[in-house]
C-alpha cells in the first residue's frame, strides 16, 4: 500500500489525532494512541523528502550485474559496503557518526544506493531521514529573500541542519559563488560540528589524480609497467568546494567510487529507442 494511504486513513481509536482520552473519573488523560508506533515508519519516509523517481530504490534492488568484470565487481563493492553501513549503523556508542560519500558519472546509480541506505535505516532504527538535492535547496533558500515569501531562510535551512540522518544530493553541481560555498559550508560545518550522520552523492571526484599517483610508485617499485593515464577524468572536487569544505567532508564521510561504471539510464533508455 503506498505511504499516502496509509496516511490518509484515520485511525479507529483516535481519528488521526495520535491521542486518546483515558477515563480517570475526571477530565479523563489523554496518552499517545498505539497507531503513533504503529505508523511512524510510513510517517517518517512520507516526511523524508525522497523524490517520486527514487521512492522504489533499495539496497536490495540495487542492480550489479555487467558483463564487464571490472564494473560488475565495483558495483557490488558499492551496494556491499552501502549494505555494511546499514547493518552497522548502530553499535555499542549508538548510531554512527560518520556517512558515506558516493562518487562517479552522473547516471551510475549514487542516488538509488543513498535513498536506499536512507530508506533501510528509518525502516530499522526509526529516526527521521531527510533526502536534500542541493540545487533545489539553494534555489528554495534565495525564494525566502522575498518579501512575500511563506518561510524564512532559516525555516529552510534548520530541517537540513537537524536532520538526524541527511542526504546530500549532487554535491558540487552548485554555482562556486561565495554565497552558494558560505551556504554549503554552514550546512556541512554545522552538522560535522554535531557529528550527524551525512551521505553525499557528487559527479566529481576525490583523490583520483593521487591514488593514481601512488600506485604507479608501487608498480614502479615492482619493476611493472605504470598504469596508462585515463582519457578523461572528472573534474576534481576540489574545484568545485573550498578547502575548509572538503577536509570537512573527508573526515564525516567514507568514500564509495564508482567511476568505472557507465551512465546506466543511458543504455536502459537508448535501448528502448533502437
């Protein structure tokens, strides 16, 4: 049953309002009605944020399969350590301070496999979830400098600051204005500073240049050929976020690279136009 319906159907006992009024030979006192539990998972997805498109992703449905071994096996490291994270997420000190960072081509699947880690832990744990595309958030927060707008800037920005669990969508797609990177820096620093948990989705990459770098060293020193030079790299992250930005998300987050895999809407979708 879709989460709407499940919504919009009033509870017997307390009529949707959560509360029940208990006979104590007075007023009567009120305590939280059952369905508050019962309901609270199909609640906290509907209040989540997750887009239409992306309300199916699981990690389960996560798909590997590819004829090609080097991304078939990149793939399932993805949806593995996706499904680690979920598994682990609570353990002895609580839940888990730290994110994950999915990196690669636009179209790979770093959207599926965040919602879907994000969907797995309000299911399991039952704290709130919020899923954020960062250009539609940027866009959300210059509307309330309008004198006619329905909320502040603040109204906007404090459910992405505390949020329990977050999602930040395409992470350096924005403009590299200052503004777009103080915004940035307050939503990230803020929740680095409180040690909440954040994945990040990004096009861009991390430390490619450098990985590349050292294990030319060690083919090097094994007397093996060094590693061909890829024919066109993503652009950095780096240049795209300030320094402060980045450190930051290099401590909060574990990165999780899938940039040897092809846009996969392109070939579903240009398979149906042959």
């Amino acid at each position: 049953m879709p989460v709407s319906e499940v919504l919009e159907e009033p509870c017997p006992e307390c009529g949707g309002r959560g509360w029940v009024v208990v006979a104590d030979g007075r007023a009567g006192t009120a305590r939280q009605c059952a369905c508050r539990q019962r309901d609270i998972i199909p609640r906290l997805l509907a209040g989540a944020g997750i887009p239409e498109r992306y309300r199916a992703c699981r990690i389960s449905n996560f798909q590997v399969s590819n004829p090609m071994p080097e991304i078939r096996d990149q793939l399932l490291r993805a949806r593995t350590i996706a499904q680690r994270y979920a598994d682990e997420f609570l353990g002895e000190e609580g839940f888990s301070r730290l994110g994950l960072i999915f990196t690669g081509p636009p179209g790979v699947g770093k959207t599926h496999l965040a919602v879907g880690v994000m969907v797995e832990i309000v299911e399991r744990y039952r704290i709130q979830g919020r899923f954020v595309e960062l250009n539609a958030l940027i866009n959300k927060i210059q509307g309330t400098f309008s004198a006619t707008a329905p909320e502040s800037t603040q109204e906007v920005l404090n459910p992405v600051l505390d949020a329990p669990f977050l999602v930040l969508d395409e992470l350096g797609t924005q403009q590299t204005t200052p503004w777009v990177q103080d915004i940035l820096y307050l939503i990230i620093n803020t929740r680095y500073r409180e040690r909440l948990p954040t994945l990040f989705t990004t096009n861009y990459r991390l430390d490619v240049a450098k990985e590349a770098v050292v294990k030319n060293a060690r083919n090097l020193d094994r007397g093996a050929d060094p590693e061909p030079a890829p024919r066109k790299a993503p652009e950095a992250l780096a240049n795209r976020l300030s320094p402060m930005i980045l450190s930051r998300i290099h401590e909060m987050a574990k990165p999780v690279t899938m940039d040897s895999v092809k846009d996969f809407r392109r070939e579903v979708y240009g398979a149906h136009l042959r």
